[in-house]
C-alpha cells in the first residue's frame, strides 16, 4: 500500500487494502486496529463431489 500511494497513486486519491483469509485470526483483528484504510474478509468454500451414471 505505501509503494502504490508513493509511486502510482495521484494525490486526491485514496489507496485502500484488503486481506483475505479462511479465518478470523486475533493477531489479524489487532494489526487492522491500528492500521487504516484496510478491510478484512474471510472466504468459504462449499465442495461436493456428484457422481454421474
């Protein structure tokens, strides 16, 4: 985020952040209470195997 706000963002622009991960994380939870402009997110993934014939 520094290099991107440093060398290609223009000045009335805003850089945001974002991290993604599969879960919620304490030490995650207190970097982002500190730090701004970054937003979090988990993902889910829903696998099913089908057989055919």
């Amino acid at each position: 985020m520094g290099y991107v706000k440093d060398e290609l963002a223009e000045n009335n622009q805003d850089v945001r952040g974002v991290i993604i991960g599969f879960e919620d994380d304490i030490k995650i939870q207190r970097a982002l209470s500190v730090a701004q402009n970054i937003n979090f997110y988990t993902y889910k993934i829903d696998f099913r195997l089908e057989k055919k014939h």
